[in-house]
C-alpha cells in the first residue's frame, strides 16, 4: 500500500509531521496486525523502518522513518534527511518496506 505525502515548510523546519492514517494502515499490511490500536507506536515507536519515497521526478529514494507519540498522545512521524531530498508543495508516495522487527531494531 502506497501513501501520499504533501510536505510542507512546517515539515522541512520542524521535522513535525503527523502520522496520516493512511500510513498506519501501510503499515498494518507490512506486520500484519492491526495498527489502528493504541498498541501500534509501541510496536515500531523509534524505531528506524525504512520506507521508499517516490518523488515528483520519478526517482525514488529509501529513506527510515520514525514513528512516535507526543505526550498529548499525538502520532507523529519524522523522515530522516527530508530536506535532502524534498521542498515544500513536493508530492511523494510513500512505501512501507517489509521488514522484519528484529532487522529494524
């Protein structure tokens, strides 16, 4: 399953993107499990999984991304080295890769 992300000026700067739910169900499809449950961050929380990222020319890149919860309870992600390869306005498609936990720990 296949996500698409619009980043945004926020995103570049902060590193603050909230995890869309689109994403929790791509990663659902890679464990297996149902990742909508309260449970899900605690599963993958940290840890670096990567995903593939289609951007707007074509080209694609593998990059890890992290999965986190903020003390009000907030899903968030965080893309390792987004500015690298993306601006504000990009539209990517974003790939789960399936992995499993242990190779990801």
């Amino acid at each position: 399953m296949t996500v698409t992300l619009t980043i945004t000026q926020t995103m570049l700067n902060k590193y603050i993107i909230d995890c869309p739910v689109s994403l929790r169900l791509a990663m659902q499809e890679v464990l297996g499990g149902d990742c909508m449950y309260e449970g899900f961050l605690d599963i993958v929380e940290k840890l670096p999984w990567p995903c593939v990222f289609e951007l707007p020319d074509g080209t694609t890149t593998t990059r890890k991304v992290h999965f986190y919860k903020t003390k009000r309870g907030d899903k968030r992600i965080s893309i390792k080295g987004l500015r690298q390869f993306a601006k504000a306005g990009d539209v990517l498609t974003v790939t789960p890769t399936p992995v499993e936990l242990e190779e990801v720990a």
